[in-house]
C-alpha cells in the first residue's frame, strides 16, 4: 500500500496495514454516490449557485 502525504510517501506492506486500507476504502466506497447520482447532485447544486 502507497501512501503519500503532504511531507513524506511511505509504502505499507504489513498485512495488517494493507487490510485496514482496505476496510476504510470499502467504506468509503459503500457510502459514495453512484456516478449517476453524483452527477445529478453536481448538476443540482450548479443549478442552485446559479440562481
């Protein structure tokens, strides 16, 4: 796992490590928007700026 911040990279090999990344980007992924519905909220959120 590559990790890369705002002063260092660091690569994470333990297995530990990797599985925790793993878990924290099933989250994120679980909890995001389709493509779709992202674009649909993009558009509205343009739409309300707008007016």
């Amino acid at each position: 796992m590559y990790r890369d911040g705002i002063t260092d990279a660091v690569y994470l090999e333990g297995e530990h490590h990797v599985r925790e990344y793993t878990r924290a980007f099933d989250g994120l992924r679980a909890a995001a928007l389709s493509p779709q519905r992202s674009a649909q909220l993009i558009k509205s959120v343009l739409k309300e700026y707008a007016e």
